[in-house]
C-alpha cells in the first residue's frame, strides 16, 4: 500500500473486510431466489411456498443490512410471491 497512515491503512483493511462480508451474503441471497425459482419451474409446489418464507426472510435480512435496497427487496418478493401463487 502506498499510504502510511495509520488510519488509511485501517480504513483499507475494514473495507476489505467488509466487502468480502457483503459478497457472502449477496451470494448466499443469488443462491436462495435461484433455488426457489428452480421449485417453481419444476412445478413442485410444495417445496416453491416452502421455501418462500425462508426467501423472504433473506430478503428481508439483505434489504435491512443495506446489501440490496429495499425497493429491490420488495420487487423481489413481488415477483416471487406472483409465481409461486400461479
């Protein structure tokens, strides 16, 4: 790193730290709506309004940590709640 100051060099290793966090969760969001959305191709139904709610939670959680924005958030769970309900 270029800088010696001591507090860049702290605010380069949270950042760091962070946005490894931050790409965990998105993954961990991408992996929930494909899996659901996998249920609802394959018209097991059961197992699409099963996992809704565990998804919708995710969500939720996503849009609370400011991973995703809420209005993200709640396009999401439009969209899901309207295929699972077809």
């Amino acid at each position: 790193m270029a800088t010696r100051h001591a507090s860049a060099v702290k605010a380069h290793r949270q950042t760091l730290k962070r946005t490894e966090h931050n790409r965990e969760l998105r993954s961990k969001l991408r992996t929930g709506l494909k899996s659901i959305r996998a249920a609802i191709d394959a018209g097991d139904v059961a197992k699409a309004k099963a996992a809704l709610s565990a998804t919708f939670s995710l969500i939720d959680k996503m849009a609370g940590k400011g991973i995703i924005h809420h209005n993200a958030a709640g396009r999401y769970k439009s969209r899901l709640a309207k295929r699972t309900s077809k």
